[in-house]
C-alpha cells in the first residue's frame, strides 16, 4: 500500500512540475496567436474617416516623427517694377558776381611846366677881406629869363647871384657877378659876361650892408 501511495504522489509531483513548465509556454504562444490575427485584420474605415485615417499610422507601423514636409507654392514671376527714373537734380546755377566797377583811373597829374632853371637859393657870396667888387649885368622883372642866365654864367665858371635871392616873375631882380678883390679883373671880364647873358654890365664896390 504504502509504495502504492509513493508512486502515485510521485506521479503527481511530476505532473504537476510538467504543468507548471509546459502551461505558461502554451499560454503565451496563445497569446502571440491572437496578436497575429488581430494584426492581420485590417480595419475598415468610412469614407467620412478616411482623412482622418490617413493621419493615424497603421498598428503594425511604428509612429515617424518626421516633420511633415513643408509644400512650396511654384515661385510667382514678379512683375519687373520699371526703372525708376533718376530724376537729375536741378544744376544751382552760380550767382553771378556783381562785376566790380572798376576803379576810376587817377588822371595823372599835371606834369609841372619845368620851370626855368632855378638858381637854389643861396646866400650871397662872402666878400673877400677888404675892398671887393661886383659887376651888376642888369635888372630884369621875368623870373625865367634872370634864372636861365644866371644858369648859363655859372656854367661859364663865373660866380653869379641874385637880388632877392629867389626871383619873382614882375618883379625887379638884379644879377650880379662876383665879388672879387680885384677890380681890374671884373672890368676886364665884361667883354667875355656881356657875350654869356647879352646884358652891359658895370663894375660896382660890394658891400654886405
């Protein structure tokens, strides 16, 4: 009886240590049967749902993350804007200057008349120690005439001058030569001053007084 009861809780044990290993692997092969099938089903959709379908991947499919491409419309000829036509800026035109009168010309002056030959004024001349001696030629009133022979005597070598010292036209100047100590001398000299100032002349004492 005993060895009975063994063998069949052995049997038991076995059946049951069989079961537990040999049960889960059909379950599962079950379990990816029925995955197959419902995988294998397709689902029918409503023409109202097709573009919702669309959107929705299918089961078997994993989900793209793929951004949905961005559609570019055909580029659209635009229309050439015409040229803009520079408008060229109005020229300033330069102020004219207000031409400068110019200025009036000074006349030149009236160019003197030289005057006759002055005879610079002059002191009259020292009389030697002594008696001395002069030769008056003449007495003129033109001023003009009394300075050109009083020019032309002493550039004969002869010692001339004047009474006043400056003649003044219309009035009385006398011319004299000298003075000289020697009386002798004058009177011999009147020949050659008479041919020099075409004046007689006469030989007279000088004094400074």
């Amino acid at each position: 009886m005993a060895s009975k009861f063994q063998n069949r809780l052995v049997g038991t044990v076995i059946l049951v240590a069989i079961g537990v290993i040999v049960l889960p692997g059909l379950l599962d092969g079950k379990k990816k049967h029925y995955k197959e099938e419902f995988a294998a089903i397709p689902l029918v959709s409503k023409p109202d749902d097709q573009q919702d379908s669309e959107m929705v991947p299918p089961v078997t499919q994993p989900a793209q993350n793929s951004q949905p491409s961005v559609v570019t419309p055909p580029p659209v000829h635009q229309q050439q804007k015409p040229a803009e036509q520079v408008k060229p800026k109005p020229v300033e035109q330069p102020k004219p200057k207000p031409a400068e009168q110019p200025k009036a010309t000074e006349q030149p002056k009236a160019t003197e008349q030289p005057k006759a030959a002055e005879t610079p004024k002059q002191s009259e001349p020292s009389a030697p120690a002594g008696q001395a001696y002069v030769v008056q030629l003449g007495a003129l009133k033109n001023a003009a005439k009394v300075n050109e022979i009083v020019t032309q005597l002493r550039l004969s070598g002869y010692r001339a001058f004047t009474v006043p010292s400056t003649p003044v036209q219309g009035q009385i100047t006398r011319i004299y030569v000298g003075p000289d100590a020697s009386k002798a001398k004058l009177q011999g000299a009147l020949g050659e001053l008479k041919g020099i100032s075409g004046l007689g002349g006469v030989v007279k004492p000088y004094s400074t007084r």
